[in-house]
C-alpha cells in the first residue's frame, strides 16, 4: 500500500482511536482527588519528563498554577525541567542524570506527589528523580508506555498507555493530563466550603461534669460533628504577679514592686489544653495529674471553666507551683516550689477510649511521670497507629513512643539529649535534629528556634526545611505548647507535617506578640 499523506494520516488516528478506550481513567480520577485534597490543604505536585514528556509536564503544572476549567485558587506544581539554569548547572557539575533528583532533593518534602512521565520507562535521569522521591516520603506516580518497565516499578503507582508508537503514547498522556486537571476541578468544587459556620460544642460536652474531670464522664453528647484533641503531660499552677517598679529598694540592688495584680492559670499540660479549647471545632481532653490541695482544685477549676475534659491519674502528691514576678511583661524573678512527683494510678477504660476517638494526640512532657506512665505510653503507641501524635519532649522525661509523627524540642532541649556540643547556630540544629530522629523512632523532628523559627528533619540523607520566624517581643511562656498544639491540630486536620510546623510557628509567633498567656487569660471562658 502507498503511504500517502492521508493514508498515514488514517493510520494515526486509528492508532488513537484504538489507544484512549484502553486509558485508565478511573485511577486518573484517583489521583485526581488525591491531588485535589493534597495540594489545597498545601502538598506541591512535582512533574518531570524529557522531550515531549517535559512539554507535557509544564502543560499539566501550568494548568494547576493557572486554571483548567473552573476558577479557583492557585496550587502548587513545578516542572523540574523549566528552570533552565539549574538544569544546565546541575548537569555541568553532577551529570545529567542528575538534573531531575537534585531538585527533587530541593524542593520535595515529605507527603508532596512526584509524577513522573516518560514513554519508554527506561530513562535514566527519572528513574534517579524517583529513587530521590521515595527515599524522601514522596508519592511517586509515574505515566508511561507499554509494561512493564523500570520505571513502573520504581514508582508507587502507574498509568500505563497500550501503545506501540510513541507519538500515540504522548497523544494519550496529554489526554491523561485533561483528565486529571477535570478530576482535580471536579472535586475542589464538591469540597466547596458552605456559607454557615460550624455548630459550636454543646454545653454538656464543652463544660466536663464533676464526674468527668474526676476520672469519669457520663456525657452523650454526639461527637461526629467534631474532631477531638487529647492532650497528655504533666500539669502546673501558674501563678503572675505583676507589678509597677519605680524604684531600687535601699536594702539592696533589686527592684521594688508596688501595686501588685496576681493571677492565675493552669501551667504545662494544662496551659497547652486551655490553648487547645479556644479552637473552635475541637474537643479537649487532658489526660494529667494533678494534686489534691488547694493548687489542684484551682487548676482543676480553671480546666472545668474552659471546657476541658479532665482525666486525674494522681492519687496523691501536690501541683507543683511556678511563680514569676513581672513588670512591663518582662519577668524580674521566677521560683519554682519543690514537690516530689504524683503518685499515679491507673488509666481507667473509659480514658483509654478518648485515645481511640481522637483526630490528633499532643504529649507536653515536663518530666514529672506522666508521659512515663506504662498504660499511657500503651496508649499512645497504639494511637499513633491510627492518628498523628506530636511529642514536646523534656530532657528529664522518656523519649517518644515508636510511630509518633512529630516530635518538636526546643534548641535548648536537642543539645541537652543529643549530647552534641558545639555551633549554636541553625547547622547545629540541623545536627541535632538527625541525631534525634535516628535516636527516635520518630518520623520527623522539628527543632524549634524561638524568634529565629524551626528547622524540620524528615531524613538524615535529605535537606531539611528551614522555617524562619519573625522577630517580635513578649512573653514566650508557652509559646512551645502554642506551638505543639497548633502542629498537631493541623496534621489532625490533613495537612502535611511541614505545612503543620509552618503554622505553628506562625501560631507561636502570634501568640507571643499578644502578650503570651496573660492575652489567654483575657479571653472569656
């Protein structure tokens, strides 16, 4: 037969025509969602590919960026292959295998999706990219020719073209693309959000009956319509007393306080827990120990006035009081008094199933027991399993249980665990922060860094995520449970860990510039 110009014209398009009923496109439709929930709760879609693959990569993240069909917001996605320096560079100085895993190094981060598109499966440069993703916790998707191939099983999931010619294999991936961009529109438009605002808590859940805060809840109150929070660690009274200083007492070289205000507030786990109950949607549970004289009722009291559901593991001791003399929101003295650790019971039933129920777990250890209980760190480990869990450890208390999401020490608390001395600088963080997930059968580690931000370890091999923070000036007691509280919120709610730490810090940062627990207490209960 003479292949004329209409002939071979035929002969393409019935290779089309025999190709597209075979695309998956319920597993495109899949992913579509995927995408769809990933990247709008903050994820980043990465794409790479050559020749026509790249052209076909930049068309699906330029559809992303841009719009397909409908209006709506912006989402991440970056084609690896469009930055024309750093591919050139990367190829220069590491070879051109290299150009897509490199950038996979630098802009992946844990839970993002990697799509991966070529006809053959077999080149080299994206089977690398690949191999990058998933030694980082990326979602390795791939769009390929016939199989099976490389590339296919080097990635999590494929969609496979049945194609012999390669032209029809990009014709397919284009369609494939189109199908996507219309899944992903599809379902952000069904997750649209309505126009009334959640139902608050009910009064019988909202404030615990005596029964509950004891140790015991007889409430029925349906929580479907609301995520639960449960907060574990040891408790504290606060106590502020904030003054005027005009002048140096003549006895000694230490100011006068005149016109003193005191008050009060829950202190550790607790101040963590009262933060925790002003968002809206949540339901607070603290599973604590607190005393059983004046110190414990008053906290208890402060809890109950919030909302907070109590579980009281002591069965004797005391509350252990901090007490800070202030001026100006600066802190002139702070004692602590000295109380040996609560003797703890059990963790009744009833308690455990809080456990079973939450959306997030949050551990403020302060070193005093609980967060060494054997039942709870039962618990705890088997939540994990199911829900995230974020650890605020204490150098005096046990490391976190095994499959625990997050865990968030301070600068101060790294050194002192790690053991690792010297720079006191964001590479010495970063040393620390591998040396505890390693240490930790943690999945990330977030050091924070008080007003220079956090820096978040996902791999020893991989980069880390510098979060920066801005420079203000307040009051930072508590600062690291606002912070903690705010990360497990929002992993709780599906958003990924760096975009959880990110919000912390930012949550943290707000909370300080309003003036730190005082801004709390100002609140109505």
């Amino acid at each position: 037969m003479e292949l004329t110009v209409d002939t071979l014209g035929r002969m393409h398009t019935h290779a089309l025509a025999a190709a597209l009923p075979h695309l998956d496109t319920d597993h495109l439709e899949e992913w579509g969602h995927t995408l769809a929930r990933r990247l709008s709760e903050g994820g980043r879609l990465l794409v790479a590919g050559n020749g026509g693959s790249a052209a076909e990569a930049q068309h699906l993240t330029s559809e992303l960026v841009g719009r397909f069909n409908t209006e709506r917001a912006p989402l991440s996605a970056i084609a690896l292959h469009a930055d024309s320096s750093s591919v050139t560079a990367i190829a220069n100085d590491y070879g051109i295998e290299a150009v897509f895993a490199r950038q996979v190094q630098a802009h992946g981060r844990a839970g993002d999706i990697l799509l991966l598109m070529s006809t053959s499966g077999c080149s080299p440069n994206v089977l690398a990219a690949a191999k990058a993703g998933r030694e980082l916790g990326l979602e390795t998707w791939a769009l390929t020719g016939p199989s099976p191939n490389p590339l296919s099983e080097a990635c999590d999931q494929t969609v496979r073209v049945v194609a012999d010619r390669v032209a029809t294999v990009q014709e397919c991936h284009l369609v494939a693309i189109h199908v996507l961009c219309a899944a992903i529109d599809a379902h952000l438009a069904t997750q649209a959000p309505k126009s009334a605002s959640p139902a608050p808590p009910s009064t019988a859940e909202a404030v615990p009956s005596p029964g509950a805060a004891n140790g015991s809840s007889d409430t029925g109150t349906d929580e479907d319509s609301v995520r639960r929070l449960v907060v574990v660690g040891d408790v504290l009274l606060d106590r502020d007393i904030a003054g005027v200083v005009e002048r140096l007492s003549p006895e000694a070289p230490v100011p006068v306080v005149s016109d003193a205000v005191t008050t009060e507030r829950p202190g550790g786990a607790g101040l963590a827990a009262l933060l925790a109950s002003r968002e809206q949607g949540w339901q607070v549970t603290l599973v604590c120990g607190i005393g059983q004289r004046a110190a414990g009722a008053r906290v208890r009291d402060l809890l109950q006035e919030a909302g907070v559901e109590v579980w009281n593991l002591a069965t004797a001791g005391d509350t252990p009081i901090k007490t800070r003399i202030t001026t100006d929101g600066r802190t002139l003295l702070r004692f602590d008094g000295t109380h040996d650790p609560l003797c703890l019971g059990p963790l009744p039933k009833a308690a455990r199933a809080r456990f079973d129920a939450a959306s997030a777990v949050v551990v403020c250890d302060y070193g005093r027991g609980v967060a060494a209980h054997a039942e709870v760190r039962e618990a705890l480990e088997v939540a994990a399993r199911r829900c995230p869990v974020v650890w605020d450890p204490h150098p005096k208390g046990p490391g976190p249980v095994a499959g625990v999401a997050l865990a968030v020490p301070n600068a101060e608390e790294a050194l002192a665990m790690t053991g690792i001395g010297g720079r006191r600088d964001l590479g010495g963080d970063v040393q620390r922060g591998a040396a505890l997930l390693e240490q930790w059968p943690v999945r990330q580690v977030a050091v924070t860094r008080g007003r220079k931000g956090a820096v978040l370890v996902a791999s020893t091999d991989g980069h880390p995520l510098v979060i920066p923070g801005r420079p203000v000036s307040g009051d930072t007691c508590g600062a690291g449970d606002r912070l903690a509280i705010t990360a497990a919120m929002k992993i709780g709610s599906g958003r990924l860990p760096s975009h959880a730490v990110t919000a912390a810090v930012e949550a943290a940062t707000t909370y300080v510039e309003a003036g730190g627990p005082a801004s709390v207490m100002r609140q109505k209960l």
